[in-house]
C-alpha cells in the first residue's frame, strides 16, 4: 500500500541536497505527467494486415470505427526515407521523391501516409535484408519495419502512383502534415531564397562579427562556402567589396554561384579548390582583383582556372571547415568517437592555409557546428601556440557562451570566443543556445 502526502507539507519537502533542480523549468518538466504514451505490437506485421480484437475494443473508447480504420490504413501505407532526407523532415522540410528509399501499399495522390526514416548508416541509406545498400536499391521491395527505423509522422502523397516515387528524379513525393515529435512542422520550402536564406542564429555569428571591419577596400575570402548561407550573410552586410568564395565541390560551387547571382551579389567569385592546399607561396603577392580579371568565370560562374592563391591575399577570412557536426540537430546517427577524433587534426590544415592568405593586419573567422572541444577551443590553442603572429579577439556578439577549458586555454582567452552548447542544460533557457551546438573564434594578424 502506498501514501501519497501533500508535495507542499513542508515536513515531506526533499531535502535540497537529493533533489537539486539543475534550473527550476526543468523541476517543472520532472513533475508533469508526459503528454503521450506509445503502445508497441509485438509484429508491425500483423498489426498492419488485421488490428487484434483486443487492441481494436481498447481504443474504441479513445477514437471512432472510422479513425482506427484510418490508422491502419495509414500504416499499411508507409514509405521510409533515408537518413539525411529523415533528419531535414524533422526540421519542417517537405520530402523530395529522392529521399524515399522503399515504399509499400496502395499509394495513390492525396492518400494519407505514415512515414518512416532509416536511420541505420551514417550516409543515410539503410542496408536491405540481404545487406545491400538501401540506396542503391531505392524503389525495390524491402521489408518495412526492418533494422533501425524511426516513425516521423503522417504526410500526404503528393504523386500520382507509387512507381513516381522511385521514377521521378526532382520533386516533392509527400508533403508531411504532422510530426511525431508533436511540433508543427515549420516549412520553409516556398520562402524565395533569392530573398532569403535560412539559417540557425548561431550560424548568423561569424559573417555578423567579420564584418564588422570589413569595407569597401576589403578582399574576403571564404574558404568553404558552401551552401553559401555565410557567403551571402557576407555580401548582404558588405555588398561593395571583393569576395571570393571557395569549395572543393565543383558542383556545390555552381550552385553557390547561381544562388549568389540570383540574390544580386555580383561581387563574389566563386572558384573551387582544394582548401587545405589553396595557399602557393611560390605565387608573387600580386593583386587578387587582378588574378580574378585575367581568368573570367565559366558557364558554371566559376573562375575554374584558378586552384590556387597568392600568401597574404586577403584582408579578412572565414573559415568554416567540415566538422563533426555533432551540433546539427535532429541528428539520428552519430558518428564514432574515431571519427570524430579525426576532424580536429584535419581542421588544423584549414587554419594553416588560413593564416598564409591572411594579410598582415587582417581579420579571420574560425566557426564549426560542433560541441567537440578538440575542433574548436583545441584548434584555438593550435593557432595561439604555433603562430606568434596571430592574436585571439573578442568575438564581440553577446549570444552563447564562453569556451570551455582545454587544453590549457587561459580564462582570458575562452572569455573572446563563443560557444553553443545545447547539451548544457542553461544554455537551452535562451534561443541561441537552444538552437544548434556551434562555435566561433575570432583572430587578428598582428601587422
Ligand atoms: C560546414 S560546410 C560549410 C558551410 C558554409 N560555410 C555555409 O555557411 O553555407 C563545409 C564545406 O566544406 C567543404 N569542404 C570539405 N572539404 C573541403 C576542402 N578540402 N576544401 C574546400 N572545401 C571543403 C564541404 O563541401 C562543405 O560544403
């Protein structure tokens, strides 16, 4: 038997050292009931072809003959998406037909869905029961429900038969109406990006703080630009000066390119190359106006003659190099500790290249979406120890917090960058912590 007593009778109030609230919202959350409770078949299987009796009585109280028919249906009904495509659609977007790897049932236009995200490899596409790659298998007949899979929520088929699904290479295969993770999707699929380009606040940070010096007389270099959302953050604060933008993917650069034209930035050129080797210190420090103006761009706007620059090119930097990601939210895999051990050492020749084509005086910005502190105060240290020249500033925007301790980075030092954590239970109280985990440093060439 048990005795319930009144949570406010100070004689039965916890004692503080038990029970210490890490901040009082989340006191509030732990005393609340949840807001759903989930049931699960033992056999998807046999749930989708005949609902037991037993269940079927159950939630007659809850939902007419109608509904539960319609959840059935639904379930018979469910196409399964790879990983990168399951994450985005937790994020609001709309699901393109190539993000489905496998669907089955009676899909017709219009038709309600339940729709499933695998989330078995890190590049998004699962394995088939007979251990091919689901991707390379997409459109044939997969056992659902089979590995790891996620529930995302309910959609509505937006193409006439399954078959397009699988057959049509551009569009939008479903359009989701309701996510299981109870928040209303926010899509922004119809935003005009010539206008507007969507990004998380902390991501605003770097572009926001570079700029700050930057005029008209500047030469910008960003290294690793795409999708461009830094870019063009750049040129719309900056529109006057000379931009180069950079990445290895040739094909990622061309759209950058067309983006950038499609916005009205016509003063950024877009070429792409091999970051970790972009600095040719055999190259005299000619003007880089001049080197843009002997080799015009391409078709694809890419000035795709250059590969490499001139040491101490440019006035300002930013550097936002492939990371770990681990700040990218919702992540459905997360890499292993190996992999992400790696990024640290191969983000260390970024900055190096960074700091050659850094003009004396010049500013550089240094940013990842990860919490990893090997890729982010690590790399820090990296640049303060190896190059005298370089000096760590004040980031100067008042949003996140300050670096975390490692590898011996004075107080002073972790005060000048800015971290994101949304791990950190206090941080997730304000809106820029509660967004994606990130991290930027500023540094300045002393002249
Ligand atoms: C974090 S993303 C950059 C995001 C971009 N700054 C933005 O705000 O839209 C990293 C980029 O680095 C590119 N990349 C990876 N290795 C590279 C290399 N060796 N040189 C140049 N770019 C590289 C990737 O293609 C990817 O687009």
């Amino acid at each position: 038997m048990s005795t319930q007593s009144s949570p406010s009778s100070p004689s039965n109030k916890p004692s503080s050292k038990k029970l210490k609230p890490t901040n009082p919202s989340s006191l509030a959350g732990m005393s609340a009931p949840p807001s759903s409770s989930s049931i699960t078949p033992h056999s998807i299987d046999s749930f989708v072809v005949s609902l037991p009796s037993s269940l079927r009585l159950h939630l007659s109280s809850h939902f007419t003959e109608t509904e539960i028919n319609r959840i059935q249906e639904c379930y018979k009904k469910a196409p399964e998406l790879d990983r990168i495509c399951a994450e985005a659609v937790l994020r609001g977007a709309a699901i393109f037909n190539v993000g489905i790897l496998s669907s089955n049932g009676d899909i017709v236009k219009g038709s309600e869905v339940y729709v499933w995200g695998d989330v078995t490899l890190p590049g998004g596409a699962g394995k088939t029961s007979s251990g091919k790659s689901k991707k390379n298998n997409r459109g044939c007949k997969v056992p659902l429900f089979q590995g790891d899979v996620m529930y995302l929520g309910v959609g509505v088929v937006e193409v006439d038969k399954q078959s397009d699904f699988f057959r049509l290479s551009k569009g939008t295969g479903v359009t989701m109406v309701s996510l299981a993770t109870g928040k209303k999707p926010l899509s922004l699929n119809s935003l005009d990006n010539t206008k507007w380009f969507c990004q998380n606040l902390p991501s605003l940070v770097p572009a926001y703080s570079l700029s700050e010096t930057i005029t008209s007389d500047s030469t910008v270099l960003d290294m690793c630009a795409a999708p461009g959302g830094k870019t063009s953050h750049i040129s719309s604060l900056s529109k006057n000066c000379f931009v180069v933008a950079n990445d290895r993917s040739k094909k990622k650069m061309t759209s950058v390119s067309t983006l950038l034209k499609s916005q009205g930035f016509d003063n950024v050129n877009c070429i792409s190359s091999d970051a970790t080797k972009l600095c040719d210190e055999s190259l005299s420090s000619e003007n880089v106006h001049e080197i843009f103006s002997k080799s015009p761009s391409n078709t694809s706007g890419l000035h795709s003659t250059i590969k490499r620059l001139p040491p101490e090119s440019f006035t300002h930097i930013l550097l936002d190099p492939p990371c770990s990601a681990l700040g990218l939210r919702p992540r459905l895999h997360i890499p292993s500790n190996d992999d992400v051990k790696k990024y640290g050492v191969y983000q260390k020749g970024f900055v190096d290249q960074a700091v050659k084509l850094l003009k004396p005086g010049g500013v550089m910005c240094y940013s990842t979406c990860t919490y990893n502190p090997d890729e982010n105060e690590g790399v820090v240290k990296h640049v303060l120890e190896k190059y005298e020249d370089m000096e760590l500033v004040d980031v100067g925007v008042e949003l996140g917090k300050e670096g975390i301790e490692w590898e011996g980075l004075t107080e002073e030092d972790r005060k000048k960058v800015r971290r994101f954590d949304w791990c950190d239970a206090e941080e997730r109280e304000d809106m820029a912590g509660s967004s994606i985990g990130f991290f930027v440093a500023k540094f300045v060439k002393k002249a």
